[in-house]
C-alpha cells in the first residue's frame, strides 16, 4: 500500500513539473478531467442545497398563510431568486409586506444556514 501510494505521488510530481512536450498533451488531460470532476461535484451540491431550502422553506411555510406560501416558493425557485431575496430583506433590511417581525427572521436564518451550499 506504501509503495502504491508513493508511485501515485511521483506520477503527480512529475505531471506537475514536467512540461516536456511528449507530457504535456497527457497532463492536459488530466487537469481537465479533474476540474470536470470538481465542477460537476459543486453544482450537483448547489442544486441539493437548493433543494433542501425550498423544502425547509415550504415545512415553515405551512405554518403561514397561502400568500406567504406563495412569496416563499417564488423566492426558492432558483439560486438567483434566492441571492436577490436575501440580499432585499435579510441584508439590507428592506420592509416586505408579507413577511415581518418573527417570520422574515426565520427565513432569513433558514436562508442563511444554507447559503453557503449556493
């Protein structure tokens, strides 16, 4: 397993230093691989954070009227609505006229326990 481990670290320094035009095509491969594989991995996380907000969004706003509901599914349909809704009432403190006093506060804390997946 040590010896293993240590090939792998000798074919990464050598990809990492070496820009020898025979390694180059293949080093470009796999830094291109790698960055598909990460981007891929942090928007299927910002669409499950997204997910989860609407639901934990939609559980509170069971307790609330059928016009808040409404606002709630509006501001969760996307990441963007999300961000504009945040920065509008829970950042700036602008006055919305269904949501105030105790419940902009907890959709603001919601909002903003899931924020950092967005």
């Amino acid at each position: 397993m040590k010896k293993l481990l240590w090939i792998i670290v000798a074919i990464l320094l050598l990809a990492t230093f070496s820009d020898h035009p025979v390694l180059l095509p293949y080093k470009q491969k796999l830094y291109a691989k790698f960055t598909d594989t990460t981007h891929n991995a942090s928007k299927v996380k910002a669409e499950q954070a997204l997910q989860t907000l609407a639901s934990r969004l939609q559980e509170f706003g069971a307790t609330l009227g059928k016009g808040q509901q409404t606002e709630l599914q509006k501001a969760s349909s996307s990441k963007a609505a999300v961000l504009e809704f945040q920065q509008a009432y829970c950042i700036d403190k602008q006055f919305h006229p269904l949501f105030y006093g105790e419940p902009i506060g907890k959709v603001c804390t919601i909002i903003q326990d899931l924020s950092n997946g967005l």
